[in-house]
C-alpha cells in the first residue's frame, strides 16, 4: 500500500523494527500524551514483539522511501481467560511527533480495522488520557465513542490521569 501523499507502507512488524519502534516511542513517552512511563530498550520492544499473542495484530508505517518508521498500531486479544471475550480488541495507536496530523493515523487505522476484521475482531475498545485530546480526537474522528471515565486510573510521576474509555464496533 503506498499513500501519494507520504509515500507510506503499512506492513506487518518484524522482529528487526525493534530500534525503530524505540525511536518513535520513548519521544511519545516523553511528551507525556500516554500511559506508558517508562523509556523503553531495544530489547524492550524485542521481546514484546516475540510474545505477542497469536490473535495480535501490529502493524507500522514505513515511509517508502525513506524506510523510516514513522507510526504504529497494534491490537491484542482484550483477555485471553474466557471466550467470552474474543470479538473484543484492545488497541493502542502511536504516530511520529514529527509526523503527526498528516494521514498516517488513518491509513493505520484503515488497516488494522481490515485485518481485525478478517482475524475475528468485532469491537475494539481503548483507552486515551483525558488530557490527550489530539489522541481523543483522532479517535473519534475514526468512528469510536465515548463509554465512561476511568478516573484516577492512571499514576504517573505522583499526579493520577483520568483515562477516557472509548469502543468501536466493526
């Protein structure tokens, strides 16, 4: 798949995108717009990549010419203790700080709705920080709603973040 605009490909991860995945993370984790806290390590990501489930689905967006990694997206299983679970997807969505808010975003989600599709998805439920209101409205944008507010959910440097609850049917 190539975009006319950046030139994109979105393909599925390897093993081998673990750098690249670092660098386009830990600046996301820096400006403090996720839930994650943590910088991550090369074999961080390595070995989240090696285990994930067999149901997951991660996907990236590599410019075309350039190769560069420039955004993410994955679904997992919501819970893998019942089956009365499976239709459902957790996903999480990342975007180069530098690329931000010029198609990448969509064309992942275009994809991964595709893929969850065809891989037994029917909902796909997330959580955004309640102050990311880019991300919020990113999602939205792609057809999620709002389903509630986990206040307090989140800790991160002593402060709680509320994380707003949003689910898509496919």
């Amino acid at each position: 798949m190539t975009d006319t605009q950046l030139e994109l490909r979105i393909r599925d991860v390897v093993l081998d995108d673990a750098e690249a995945l670092v660098g386009l993370l830990n600046p996301i984790i820096e400006a403090g717009t996720t839930a994650l806290d943590t910088m991550l390590t090369v074999a961080d990501e390595r070995d989240y990549i090696t285990a994930l489930p067999e149901r997951a689905i991660f996907l990236v967006a590599v410019r075309a010419v350039s190769g560069s990694l420039v955004g993410c997206q994955s679904v997992e299983p919501f819970t893998t203790g019942t089956h009365a679970f499976d239709h459902v997807g957790v996903m999480g969505t990342y975007v180069d700080v530098a690329y931000q808010r010029q198609g990448i975003g969509r064309r992942l989600f275009e994809a991964t709705f595709e893929r969850a599709r065809r891989t037994g998805y029917e909902k796909i439920f997330t959580y955004v920080r309640a102050d990311n209101e880019a991300g919020l409205a990113a999602y939205l944008g792609q057809g999620f709603r709002v389903v509630g507010t986990a206040e307090r959910h989140a800790k991160i440097g002593g402060r709680y973040i509320d994380e707003v609850l949003i689910e898509r049917f496919l």
